[in-house]
C-alpha cells in the first residue's frame, strides 16, 4: 500500500468517526457545564430556605421548651392542691 492511500483512509476515518464523536463530547460538556453553573443560583436559594428554616425550628423549640415548663408548673401546683398544701 502507498502513503497517500495510508493517508486517504486515515482521513476518511477520521472524517467519519472522529469529527462526530468530538462534536458529541464537546456538545456533552457544555450541557454539563450550564447544569453546573445553573444550580448555582438555586442552591444559593435553597441554602437561604435551609437557614429560615432552621431559625424557625429552634424557634419553636424554645415554644415547646416554654410550653412544657408551664405545664410542669400547673401539674406541680395541682398535686400540692390535691394533698392539701396551699401556696
């Protein structure tokens, strides 16, 4: 065989299978890349909701906390009512 059919082949495959396969890749990178650098934006949103979120839970275990105390409270003076001692 001589060069320039070596060449020829070479270039034909080329033509054939590797131009669409570095199209496909590039094309998969730069979908990648906007799925990347779109999220950014959204997990800055979310980690703003996380933040509200966790400001609200403790929140509300201060309420509970609150809430158990009193009612502690009301137990505890109704027990002494029922034995008879009256503060």
């Amino acid at each position: 065989m001589e060069i320039e059919s070596v060449i020829g082949v070479l270039t034909g495959f080329g033509l054939v299978v590797v131009v669409p396969l570095v199209a496909i890749m590039l094309a998969h990178q730069r979908r990648m890349a906007a799925l990347i650098h779109g999220d950014q934006g959204q997990n800055s949103k979310l980690a703003e909701r996380i933040d509200r979120l966790q400001v609200e839970v403790e929140e509300l275990r201060g309420l509970v906390t609150d809430q158990v105390l009193r009612i502690d409270d009301q137990r505890a003076r109704v027990n002494r009512l029922g034995q008879g001692d009256e503060r």
